[in-house]
C-alpha cells in the first residue's frame, strides 16, 4: 500500500507531537480514566484497559493517527462503563430488565452475518442495537442529546471513510443502522486488527470472557429500560470463540450460525483487516496479517465447535451462505421459521433494500496469496470446520 490518502498523512503529520504522550502510556490512561470518572469497586475493569493501553503503545510501527484511535477505543470504553455503572446505581430495575430469547448472529466474519443481522433487523418485532447507541449506551435521551450522540457516530464514521475510503466497500458503517456487540463488548481481538501487538495476544487467550459478557448484557438492559421490550437481535463474528461465556450469561439465547468457505471468508477478511488497519499502522505487512488471523480464525472455529455441543439443538440455527447470499427471497423466510419468528409481507418489501449492494460502492476483491496464504493453509486449519460445514450442505 502506499503512504495512504492525503488527509490521512496530514493528520499524522499534525498529530505527531501529541503522539509523544505514547511515551508515557500510565500517565495517558489516568487522564483517560479522570475523564471518565473513576469508581470504587472497578478496579479489575481499569487495570484491564490499562494494560491493553500500555500494550498497544508498545505496538509495532503505530501511527499518530493509530495511537489516537488506541486513546480514543480506551477511552470510550472507560466512560461508558463509567455511565453504566451510575445509570445501575440511580435506577436499580434496570439489573431486572428481561433480555428474552435473544439471537446471536455468529460464524466467522465475512460469511454473511451482516447480512443475516440486517434481514433479521427488517421486523417489527425485533431489537436491534444501532451504531451510535453502542457507542454511547444511554437510557431514552432528550432529542438534543440523542442528535449529539448520533453526531459523534457521524464523525467515527466519517474519518473511517476519508482516511481508508476502500473500507466502506467491504464494511459498510451507518450511525443510524443496525451493528454488532464487539462495539460494547470491553475485551475482544479487534485491536489485533489496527496494530500488531504481541504482548496483548497471550493474555486475550487466557482470559475468562463472562464478566465481559455480564457487562454486555447490562448495557442491552439499559438500551431497553423504560422502552417497548422487543426481541433482541444480536450480532458479532467475535462470539463464536466465547460462545460458553455467552450462554453462560444467556442461557436461552438463540445461536444463528453462518457458514461459507473459510478459504473465501479468511481472504475476504484479511483484506478488510489490512484497510483497516492501514489507518493505524505504516507500513502494513500483508503476510503478519494472513498468519496472525488464519490463526486467530482457526482457534475461534474451534473454540465454537467445542461449545457447539452443548447448545441444544433447538436453540441453534445453522445458515449456508447459499441461504441470503445466493437467494434472499426463499431464504429469508426460512430464516425467520428456523428462529420462531413472523415473516410478513411488510417484512418481505423491506427486503430489497438491506440485500442491495450499498449505493456508491464497489465489488470487493482478494486475494489469498497476497496474504502468503493458500488453499491449503486454510483447508488444513479449518479440517473440522469444513466437516461440519459439508454437512450443513447437506442438510
């Protein structure tokens, strides 16, 4: 890649004394968590993040503009926990708000869980969370304050699009539109996706993930306080790797398996990976990122085979990609039947428009190869999952 947009190399050429503050990455989380506000009984949940802090200041060839995005993921994180934690202490019937039945989007990324969220999106009967409330959980706002919140997703968005503009041909952002929990969940393998951070990796792996996920549901608790209860339809590719911790937290959650060819899906990924990251990152090496996802990808795949044992077979969906990816309107419906939920005609004519190619942008191409990767490589790291996807075919 080259040296990147314009915008995005005066941004770094501006930001380049402020980024001296990675130097002293302690003393750049106390004023990140100041900001938030700290809070007794915490404590666990700081450290966490100042940790991932220190490591991701550690990281290898990380730009300005890279270590703002790391203040800025930490930061959020830290004032929405922040505001959880006050919203739980100031109205204590948010801890019994009921989230019922919900579905979980899983599967690897880029086998069409987007498009399964957004399908499942198209009911009335259904909650989704939107972008801007994920990333900034709030009980009912005035329309001043809600607008402001709106605004500051606009921005997160928009600087994605003018400094990686190739980005919103693969994934496409909307501060208005259905997105998935990784933007809430406090601890997941999406850093690893803007910088290269060795010290971070172990410790992820070794992590217990259900306090993460207890905290996750608190903010789905405070999304729905005081508003219609609805079903909540939920998405992140990141779950399947913890669906245990999940299931712990959700027990009668309802698990949506996508599948497609992981050769497709890891080439698809690692491009999405390397615009992204070259954002954050100069210059970018195409062949870290094949080893260090087919990796990461292959562990997630088995750690969800290993949990797949124990969700009952009721509660659990599995989608081929042929299902929305080749035939939406014969798919959607059964889609709907699979998870106890009404297809109606109104459902059906919204259809259209969340499966269209979003307006403005291209066809996505990859390449296994430029990520030093082949067929093989993948094949042999993804042995049982393809077993289990063959008879997924089949059925």
């Amino acid at each position: 890649m080259s040296s990147g947009p314009l915008p995005l190399t005066l941004a770094n050429a501006l930001l380049r004394p402020a980024a001296r503050a990675r130097r002293t990455p302690d003393r750049a989380f106390d004023r990140l968590l100041d900001a938030a506000g700290r809070t007794e009984g915490d404590e666990r949940f700081a450290d966490d993040f100042r940790f991932l802090l220190r490591c991701w200041s550690d990281a290898e060839h990380l730009t300005p503009v890279g270590w703002l995005s790391a203040r800025g993921h930490v930061g959020r994180h830290l004032a929405n926990r922040a505001r959880i934690r006050r919203l739980l202490a100031e109205h204590p019937a948010i801890e019994r708000e009921p989230i019922e039945r919900p579905v979980f989007v899983v599967g690897l990324p880029r086998t069409a869980t987007t498009l399964t969220h957004s399908v499942l999106s198209l009911s009335a009967d259904h909650r989704c969370p939107l972008l801007w409330e994920l990333l900034t959980p709030d009980l009912e706002r005035p329309p001043a304050e809600r607008e402001k919140a709106i605004a500051t997703a606009r921005r997160l968005v928009g600087g994605i699009n003018l400094f990686a503009p190739r980005f919103r041909h693969i994934h496409t952002l909307r501060p208005e539109g259905p997105e998935e929990c990784t933007f809430a969940l406090p601890h997941t393998v999406m850093p690893l996706s803007q910088a290269v951070i060795p010290g971070y990796l172990p410790w992820h792996e070794a992590r217990d993930f259900e306090a993460d996920y207890r905290y996750l549901k608190q903010v789905y608790q405070v999304l729905q306080y005081g508003r219609p209860r609805r079903r909540w339809v939920l998405k992140s590719p990141l779950h399947l790797e913890n669906l245990d911790a999940l299931r712990a937290v959700f027990p009668d959650a309802t698990i949506v398996w996508t599948h497609r060819d992981p050769a497709t899906a890891v080439a698809s990924f690692c491009s999405l990976v390397e615009h992204g990251m070259a954002v954050s990152t100069r210059p970018v090496d195409p062949e870290w990122i094949g080893a260090t996802w087919l990796a990461l990808l292959a562990r997630s795949a088995s750690r969800g085979l290993a949990a797949r044992a124990a969700v009952p077979r009721e509660l659990l969906v599995d989608v081929p990609y042929s299902w929305l990816g080749t035939d939406p309107a014969a798919g959607a419906p059964k889609l709907y039947a699979a998870v106890g939920a009404r297809w109606t005609e109104a459902d059906a004519a919204r259809l259209p428009a969340v499966t269209a190619r979003p307006r403005g942008t291209r066809v996505h191409a990859y390449d296994l190869a430029r990520y030093g990767l082949s067929r093989a490589d993948v094949d042999a790291a993804f042995a049982d999952y393809n077993a289990l996807r063959a008879e997924v075919d089949r059925a």
